[in-house]
C-alpha cells in the first residue's frame, strides 16, 4: 500500500536476472521477481515514495518504448517484452468480462 495505496492477490509468474550496464560505468546486476495482480479502482498516490506515474495500455506503452526506448528502466523492458503477449490475451479478457 504504500506507494499506490491499495493492496491486491498477487500470483508470482517468474524471476530472472539481468545485467544493464550505463554510460557512466556503473552496472546494475539484479534478481527480480515478477508478480501479477489485478486492480480496478483509482490508485491513491503516496506523494513520498511516487514521483510521477500513469496508466497506458500495453499497445501504447508498446509503441512509446519503440520511441523513446531510454525513457523506461531495462528491467522494465525485459518484463514487457516478455509479457506483452500475456497482457494483451489479460487486458481483452478482462474487457470482455465486464
């Protein structure tokens, strides 16, 4: 709850690491884990820990990293293109479910 202000079932769907080196010399070499939860509602921002934040489609969160790909984190880009294809299949169940 504390950066989004909600709490939700979270389904743990695998870890991995990566090792993303920067410009300036420094590497980030971590274990991450990926869960998967659902939330319907308005998030209620911790204005303490969230800095800045938005909701995007997978398509358009798709299209902007093809844009401006230094916009996003890599351990980000690593989770969304391994699951766009299982976003997309959750985000039209989901919209056919309602």
């Amino acid at each position: 709850m504390e950066e989004m202000g909600f709490t939700v079932n979270l389904k743990p769907l695998l870890s991995f690491v990566y090792k993303a080196p920067f410009d300036n010399g420094l590497t980030e070499h971590e274990y991450d884990h990926v869960l998967l939860g659902y939330y319907n509602d308005e998030p209620k921002i911790n204005k303490e820990e969230v800095a800045d934040w938005k909701w995007m489609k997978p398509e358009a969160i798709q299209a902007d990293i093809q844009k401006d790909p230094d916009r996003y984190t890599a351990w980000f880009k690593i989770i969304f293109e391994r699951f766009y294809a299982h976003l997309i299949k959750n985000v039209d169940h989901e919209s056919q479910s309602k």
